[in-house]
C-alpha cells in the first residue's frame, strides 16, 4: 500500500531514472527498511534477552540527550539525521524505556528488598516514563508521548503493584484530569489543547474549519466512512470518487501517518477488518509468549511491547475514524516509517527471543 499512498510524492532527482513515481521509491525504500529489519528480528530472537536488557540503560540515557537535541531542530517533527539516517528519537526513547524498566523491576530487589515493595515500583515507572513523556509532549509530538501512557499502565499491572494502589492511582487521575487539562496540557504542548478541542467539537458535530484546522480529521474519515465493503480499488483514480487521487488526504503523509484512511479508502471495509485482525492475531501471539515466560524480565518485556504496538494501531486507526484526535504517529510495520521499521521487528525478535530461551538460565527473584 505504500506504492498507492505515496503516489503523489516526488522522487528524488538522483533517483528519478530507476523510479517514475514517488509511490514505487517510497516502496522500494519500504522493502529495504523490511530487509534490515527481518536482519534485525533474527539477530534479536536468537540472543538471549537477558543479556539485550543491559542495553536498557545506555540506550534510555542516550534517547534523552536525542530528544533533547532535537528540541532544538528547525523542523516540525523533530527527527536528528545520523550520516545518511533521520529519525526520530522519540521513538528509540519508548524502546530503550521498555528494556530498562523490564530489567529494573526484577533486578533491584536484589540490591535492597526495598526496590521490591509497590511505592518503589510505582517511582521507578513513573520516573522512568515521566522524564521523555515530557520532553516529546514539549516537543509538540502528542502521539508519541500518548504512548507512554498504557507502556506505563501495563508496567504497573505486570511489575506487580497491588489492585488497592491502581484503584487508588486511578481515582486520583480522573479527579485530576481538569487540572491536566486546563494546567498542565497548555505548559507541555502548544497544539495539543487546540487538538482536543477541535475534536470535541467534532464530535459534538459542531462547525469547524474543514478548509483549515479541521481539514486532516474530516478528510480521512470521510475517505474511512465512504469505502464500503470493497473499497475504490487499489491505486483508484479521481474518476472512481477516490479522495486520496485528488489529494484530500493530506498526501504528503498518506504513506504514514495516514495509511490506513488510503488502506481503507481503496480496500473497503474487508481489507481494513483483515489488517485489524491480523494485527490481533499477532499481539494475541505475544501475549501467549509473555504468559509462558519463566521470569519477570521476560513477561514485562513482552507485555510492553505489545502495550507499545496497540497504542500504536489504536492511535493510528483511532484518528482516522474520529475515535482520537489526530495526533500522526505511524502504523507498525505498514507506514513508512524508515527506522521505527527496524525498531519494530527488533522488538518482535525480543518477543521470539522470550519464547526460545526461556528455560534457558532461570533466575528466581523475589516479587513484591
């Protein structure tokens, strides 16, 4: 799908003699960050993920300063180039934040029987999220700051914290959701409360700009809404009512922010539900993983990887239809999305990395 929704994208001049259209470059470049993230999968499933985990730290630590640096790049999504590389550090931020907090839950304990106990527990992740959570809200990228949110939800689930502190943390949050609503949102992000407020009033089906602000959100609903079971076909022309070919949709991210408004648009309802449950089927396969995992390390690590990916799916499929602000954050393993590519079947091949060596080195920790 990235050959139809890329279409209307240039090609680079170096490029424009192997490659008449932007649609089969970005598809080529897709099939090359495939290529290096299939490398990437094996390398990871078949080392053992006890010793990937001391990455955590390096790595987390090194995301900081990226995301910091990036700050203060003159471009609105805030990617750093590495030689020939962009991306975005945010994005290895979550990752290197998954491996250390899964080492840290079952590792301190061992220092002190303190780091065991549930106030310790709680710190550590809201620490360890808290500090690039805001760093990416400050750098204007909400979708991946919203990330965070269930990673850190299912940290707190699966580390270990009693029911009678989430219940407790849970109706603390709702109490002060104004307070982070008219306070802090405002602080963190620029665009953020103008996000959510356009949104609920599009819900509340009130007026608003299509032409303007509300452009992105009405455009791929609409092209969501009018599909229908088959869709406009693949690569559909203008002459087939194809919103996406008169460029609609805003073109310059269909091939990955807004990938499934052209999935959908095109493919129909049958094509978006045949995603949406392969998508299933994988997390329901991790999650079977991280259930026959021998130790915490393992289950945490597979737990919030799958906690990441659905976050990922529901943000992106959930602007498309109105069910979330748009936000931009991209598909896994379907948007163009360069490195994050890679990232993600790195983290696959941790979860297989789960699965085959889990008998192997047993460490029994003390829980709780």
């Amino acid at each position: 799908m990235i050959e139809s929704a890329a279409r209307h994208l240039a090609v680079p001049e170096e490029m424009r003699t192997r490659f008449p259209t932007g649609g089969l470059y970005y598809a080529a470049m897709h099939k090359k960050w495939i290529a290096i993230g299939s490398v990437a999968f094996f390398a990871a499933a078949f080392v053992n993920y006890r010793w990937i985990r001391w990455l955590g730290l390096p790595v987390y630590v090194a995301s900081l300063v990226l995301m910091l640096i990036a700050m203060k790049q003159d471009n609105a999504v805030h990617q750093i180039r590495l030689g020939p590389l962009l991306f975005q550090p945010a994005q290895l931020g979550v990752f290197s934040g998954i491996l250390l907090i899964a080492w840290l839950i079952q590792d301190l304990p061992r220092l002190h029987r303190w780091f065991g106990a549930p106030i310790a527990r709680i710190s550590m992740i809201g620490v360890l999220s808290a500090i690039p959570f805001l760093i990416v809200m400050k750098m204007g990228d909400m979708g991946s700051a919203l990330v965070w949110m269930p990673v850190a939800l299912v940290a707190l689930i699966v580390g270990g914290v009693p029911f009678r502190y989430l219940s407790f943390m849970g109706f603390i949050g709702v109490g002060i959701i104004p307070i982070l609503y008219f306070v802090v949102l405002p602080l963190v992000s620029e665009r953020g409360p103008e996000r959510i407020g356009l949104w609920l009033k599009m819900l509340q089906n009130q007026e608003v700009d299509i032409t303007g602000d509300a452009y992105a959100a009405h455009n791929v609903s609409m092209a969501v809404g009018k599909a229908g079971w088959k869709g406009a076909g693949w690569n559909a022309p203008a002459e087939k009512g194809s919103l996406h070919a008169r460029k609609f949709i805003p073109w310059e991210t269909a091939h990955n922010d807004f990938i499934f408004a052209v999935i959908a648009e095109e493919l129909g309802f049958r094509g978006s539900l045949l995603l949406i449950t392969a998508f299933a089927l994988l997390l329901i396969q991790c999650l079977f993983i991280a259930f026959y995992s021998r130790d915490m390390t393992g289950r945490l690590l597979v737990c919030l990887i799958v906690a990441l990916f659905f976050a990922h799916i529901f943000e992106n499929i959930g602007m498309c239809v109105l069910l979330l602000p748009i936000t931009g954050i991209p598909l896994p393993l379907v948007s163009y999305s360069g490195t994050f590519v890679v990232i993600c079947m790195f983290m696959l091949g941790l979860v297989q990395s789960v699965w085959i060596h889990r008998n192997e080195n047993l460490e029994t920790v003390e829980e709780g």
